[in-house]
C-alpha cells in the first residue's frame, strides 16, 4: 500500500495554482453579487415590513399580520431581517477579501476569507437543524393534539 504522505511530506504546504485562483476570483464575483442582491432584500423586506405594519392597524382581523398588531409585525419582519444578515455579511467579507489575498498573496486575509465563507455555511447549516428541530416538534405537537381530539 502506498502512503501518499510519503511521497509527499508537505502536502499541506498548499500552493494555489492559477486555476483554483480564477476560480476563486469568479467565486468572488458571484458571492459579491449575491451579498449585494441580499442586502437590498434585506432593505426592501425591512420596508415593506415597515409598510405592513403602518397598514397593520386597519387590515380585516382573518389576516395574520392584524393579529400581531403593528409593533409585532414590524418585530416579526426585523427578526427575519437579523437573521438573514449574517449570513449575507460573510458573503460580502469573503468576496472582498479573497481577491487582495491572491493578488498580494496574503496567506492572513487568504485564510480570514474562506473562515467568512465556512461561517455562511455553517450559519446556514445550523439554522437548518433548528428549523428541522423545530418541524419535528410541530410535527409530534401536530399528532398527538389529534390523537387526543
């Protein structure tokens, strides 16, 4: 059996050939895209929250946002705005970070980009476990409110 770790004993002395640097660079440009394209949602869903619950006092009582009245509407939206940040904000840290890294080849601002982008996804992987945990409850709430009916 052959150790590939003997034939190579640096092997995590990576270098970034200029392959996985275009490919970085274009991951840049379209993570730069989807950070801007999430904060103006972000601001339009902040004002449109802000417009729901201006008009939340006087909608007909069947709609949902009439329920919360205007102050737990526009909580409502600006909790789903705080969450839905981050995750865009690290998006913008690794797309403006990963270029100058390559370009001057900053192994410090290299290494702070990916840790940006590792962060959304483990922001994004974290949020899906609650939201499953969080079904999964509903879910078992859901059967057994109907088994005792």
């Amino acid at each position: 059996m052959n150790n590939y770790n003997q034939d190579n004993p640096n092997i995590f002395s990576l270098e970034i050939d200029e392959h996985a640097k275009h490919t970085f660079i274009e991951m840049a440009r379209w993570t730069k895209f989807l950070s801007i394209m999430g904060f103006i949602f972000l601001g339009l869903m902040l004002l449109g929250g802000v417009a729901i619950a201006m008009l939340a006092s006087s909608l007909p009582s069947s709609n949902p946002f009439a329920i919360f009245g205007p102050m737990g509407t526009l909580a409502y939206f600006l909790v789903i705005v705080a969450v839905t940040f981050y995750p865009v904000y690290a998006l913008m840290k690794f797309s403006t970070g990963i270029k100058p890294a390559l370009n001057n080849q900053d192994k410090f601002r290299f290494n702070a980009a990916l840790t940006s982008l590792k962060n959304t996804f483990k922001y994004y992987g974290i949020l899906m476990i609650a939201f499953l945990g969080l079904y999964g409850i509903i879910i078992v709430v859901a059967v057994i409110y109907n088994v005792n009916r």
